[in-house]
C-alpha cells in the first residue's frame, strides 16, 4: 500500500434488524488540523466509531494522508440506515506515525466529534469544530461528513484508467503520478470522488481498475462534470502538479469494444507561458463496466405482477365451526385468526395484482361430492378456476365452504407447496420478470408430513416464490421453526440445502396484541428481499428498467432493497 491511500474497502455495514433499509454513504473531511509534529505537518486519519449496547466498536477508517492539515479522505464508509433507531456515531482523528496503529498517546489525538446517524442524514452536510478531551476545543480545527443515500435504483461502474508521456517532476527519477476526480457539484462545490494508488517511477501509469456508485460518481446525471487532477507523489505531502481535465460520464461511455475515450492533461500555467504547449500527457479511460443493482421496485414498476395464493388448514384439531371456541367459528362481531391473517397480509398483495384474482386453497378436509379426505382443493369447489375476487371474494369463500366440509385431517402441507412451485414455474419458457408468487399457509400445527415438506420448500425455493406460514392459535409451534430459514440452512431429508430462504414462519398469537398491520410487516418484510435474490440469481433484469443511463449491457445485481 501506499501513503496515500492505505485504505479503499468499503465498511462493513451496520448491522440492524430486517426492515426496510437505506444504504448511505458517507465521506470525509478536516479543515484547520492541529499540527502535532515537529519537522512535517500531522498525518492524519479518521476512524469512525459505533455505539452499540453503550460500548463504543470502531466500524472502519479512512486512509493516512501524509502531511496535511486540510485533508479530504477517499475512503468512504457505508452503513445501514434505521429510521426507527438512534444510530450513534463517534469521528476520532489520529496522527498516525509510521505504521497504521492507532497512537495511545494524548498528542496523537487530533479531535473527536459525536454525533447520530439521522443528524448526518438529515443535514446531508454536516460541519462541526473537533473536541479534544474534556471538551476543549481543538484550535479552529472543523471535521466535515457528506451523506448520501443509495438508492435502489442505483448502479456501480468500474473504470479502467491510464495515462501516457506525463510531464517528469522529478530531477533524479520520474514522477510517481496518481489520479484524483472530483465531482462537480450544483452549488460549484467539489466533492472527491476517487483517488487512485501512486504508481512508482512512471510516466505511462496504467492504475488498478476501481469500483464506484453511479450517484457518488455523477449524481446520475450523465452530463454532470467531473475535474480530474494528475499529481506527481510527494512523501512530504507536497505532491506537485501534473495537470488537469474535465470529463462526463456520458463522454466515458462513447468507450466501446476496441476504442478507449482519451483527455489531454493539461497544466493551466505551462498553456499560457509555454507557445507551443499541447498537453502534459494523456489520461486514457481504457475500458468501463457498468453494472445496475435492482430494486425490488425497480421490478414492481417494470411490471412484476404478485400472484397471491393462500391455503388454509380445515383439519379437525380447530374444532367444530359451529362451536364459538373453535378457530374457524364465524363470529358476525369478530373476524377469527384466519380472517385476521389473510385480510392483513391479502390486502397488501393485492396492490401489486392487476386482476385482483387470488387463488384460495384448503387442506386436510373432506370434501363433497365423496367427502374424501384432500390436501389441495378449492374452497370455491371449482377445480377449473380456483381464483376468486379480490381478497373480500377470498373471505366469502371461505366463510361459504365451512358448513359443506368435514373437518378432518392430517396437516398436510407439501401437495400444496408442490403444486403452486409448479405454477410459478410455468412451462420453462418464462424467462422474464413478469410474475412472482407469494403463498400464505395458515395453519393451527405443526405439519405432518415434515419431511415431504422440507423437500417441496427445496425445489421450490429454485422457482419465483416465497411462502408464508401463520400459526393460528395457541399449539406449541416449535418443530416448525426449522422450516424458516433464519436460524439456519433448510435442507432437504437428502441434505440438499435451499437455493434461497424462501419461508417465514410467525405465530399469529404474537400479534394478538399488535395492529394487523404488524403481523403484516412482520411476514411480508422479507419478501422484497426474496424477490430480488431469485431474478438476481437468474440473471433477469425487469422488464421496463426504471432510469436506465444510456449504457452497455447492464448487469444485474443483488441488493438489500431500500425500499
């Protein structure tokens, strides 16, 4: 590594519970420094801490850079961001000396600053003077954090940058260059974007290939100008001037298969002295990959239809309809558990269905004409065309079937699981993101047939799916956590793990206390998650992109949904 950027990994994001999450990204920078060191300036360092459980974890740090006292970090930190939780955050600045350890010593600490999260967030620039110990302030010194929020919509390009026949700053050897771009923002202010590693002795640099988001890079707006500044290395900090152009993300994207974009790097004072001044090297941008990471809405909006079946258990263990202590009884006051489940859950789903159609399916019943026992009918009785309207259409099904059904058993839930993992696969032709399955299972107990269970959710988890399991009353539900996913990998009775955690399990008694809407938060949180991870893992972007940036091929790629 060199001294001017030893760091350049993104953070370890920070953890919270399973909501809907923003990403955010934060930069760094220090005006007015105190100056610790005797022959040079201070080399300073920004480690950003974490309260959790009130103990304070460093989460990541940036770079040293060597002999500054107004310096501007490359690194940038990546959290998670928690509306409903106080995130705080702690900015200690070091001198570092030599190696990268942090310094026990008081006059290594350059200043501190607390702050939480949502201040940053809510501020999106926020300025503040650095404390020493006691809260003395350090002199004049100030530390500045720049927020921005990744959208889903967002991607990441990956640039290939190098140059050639850059100006020689060195009298004994050649330059040591490296490539700052800094991002012009609306108010003229700049933001630094990226700064590459030096590159030892050399006037054709060819820099590693790096990694940014499109929104950090140009805001996503292709004609935004970007400054970009080639230096030759000083080990003292005063890094000596190359040149400099201007460049935009649309310009960077005339690259294709064979051709390379170039910049001539001009020294702004060697033009107007110099007559026959041309340049002071070229920067060519060699290749760009640029890849868009999709959002589970980026699929809504492209089209993605949710197809919402729910499958309810009639085995004999709820008691009889007719009596007020059974759960399926149909209080005229009250709904039951069921009606409760399917409506709280139901009514989200059928914002995201075209039709309003459902398909509603029972289980572990006997059934006219022959009353024989079925794990998979329609609880409208018409095996043609089980869909009914509209989740009020599900409920008068439903409160329709009790009196013509005997109560019966076992719980048997994989015919169930089977089939609509059938459905969702369609014929093997849809290659598209055009419809995605949620199965609601609404059971009083522990299934029966486990194992057949366990292998159904393994297939099924290869298809556009994911299932939701509501336990209704108060049976001991224990056995039917290690159907979700959550405290570890599903497998089959053969051992073969899930393709992707396709299940959620919750007990409705939970909830008894809680909003409908709760239960539905609960259960359906995950599924944007899901939704994303299966077209991601086939490869299947959606099917109108939302914001596309006139670009190549756009690979897609999996993300914590933001919305």
């Amino acid at each position: 590594m060199n001294d001017v950027q030893e760091a350049t990994s993104p953070a370890t994001s920070l953890s919270g519970p399973a909501t809907c999450v923003s990403k955010v990204e934060l930069r760094v920078s220090c005006k007015a420094l105190l100056d610790r060191d005797t022959l040079n300036k201070s080399d300073p360092c920004v480690i950003l801490m974490v309260q959790t459980q009130g103990q304070w974890t460093e989460l990541d740090r940036t770079e040293v850079i060597k002999s500054n006292l107004h310096p501007v970090f490359a690194k940038v930190f990546s959290l998670d961001y928690y509306f409903e939780e106080v995130q705080k955050l702690r900015f200690e600045v070091y001198d570092i000396h030599g190696t990268h350890s942090i310094g026990t010593r008081d006059d290594d600490f350059l200043g501190g600053v607390e702050c939480t999260l949502g201040q940053i967030v809510a501020q999106k620039r926020m300025v503040k003077p650095l404390l020493l110990k006691y809260g003395k302030y350090a002199g004049k010194s100030t530390i500045t954090v720049h927020a921005e929020e990744i959208s889903g919509n967002n991607g990441y390009v990956e640039l290939f940058f190098c140059a050639k026949k850059l100006d020689d700053k060195d009298i004994f050897s050649k330059s040591d260059p490296f490539l700052e771009i800094y991002r012009i923002n609306d108010d003229e202010t700049e933001q630094l974007v990226h700064r590459t590693e030096v590159i030892k002795n050399n006037l054709n640099p060819v820099w590693e290939p790096f990694k940014v988001s499109l929104i950090s890079l140009c805001s996503c707006d292709e004609d935004r100008k970007l400054k970009c500044l080639v230096w030759d290395y000083d080990s003292r900090g005063k890094h000596d001037f190359i040149g400099e152009f201007y460049a935009t993300f649309r310009e960077m994207q005339k690259i294709s298969s064979g051709n390379k974009v170039s910049w001539d790097c001009v020294n702004p004072k060697y033009k107007l002295k110099k007559k026959n001044y041309k340049n002071s090297g070229v920067v060519i941008l060699s290749d760009l990959k640029l890849h868009r990471v999709y959002s589970f809405l980026d699929y809504i909006m492209g089209g993605c239809q949710i197809h919402f079946t729910v499958a309810i258990d009639f085995t004999a263990s709820n008691g009889d309809p007719r009596n007020s202590c059974s759960l399926h009884y149909i209080n005229p006051y009250q709904p039951n558990e069921y009606l409760k489940a399917l409506i709280a859950v139901g009514e989200i789903c059928q914002d995201y269905d075209s039709d309003k159609r459902f398909s509603a399916l029972g289980f572990g019943a006997r059934i006219p004409p022959n009353y024989e026992v079925s794990h998979d009918f329609a609880i409208n009785f018409n095996p043609d065309d089980d869909e009914c309207e509209e989740i009020q259409g599900v409920v008068e099904a439903y409160q329709n079937c009790l009196p013509k059904i005997q109560l019966y058993g076992p719980t048997n839930v994989s015919p169930i699981i089977s089939r609509i993992a059938k459905l969702a696969a369609g014929d093997g032709t849809i290659k598209d993101a055009s419809r995605y399955h949620i199965l609601l299972i609404l059971t009083d107990g522990v299934v029966t047939d486990m194992a057949d269970t366990r292998e159904a959710i393994v297939r099924a988890s290869y298809q556009p799916l994911s299932i939701i399991i509501v336990g209704v009353g108060n049976a001991d539900f224990t056995d039917m956590q290690i159907l979700d996913g959550d405290d570890g990998v599903l497998r089959s009775p053969k051992g073969e793990p899930v393709l992707r955690d396709i299940v959620q399990f919750v007990p409705f008694r939970d909830f008894k206390t809680a909003s409908p809407a709760a239960l539905a938060k609960c259960v359906l949180a995950e599924v944007p998650k899901q939704v994303v991870e299966y077209y991601s893992h086939k490869a299947i972007s959606p099917m109108c992109p939302v914001r596309d940036l006139h670009t190549p091929t756009l690979s897609p790629v999996a993300t914590t949904p933001t919305e």
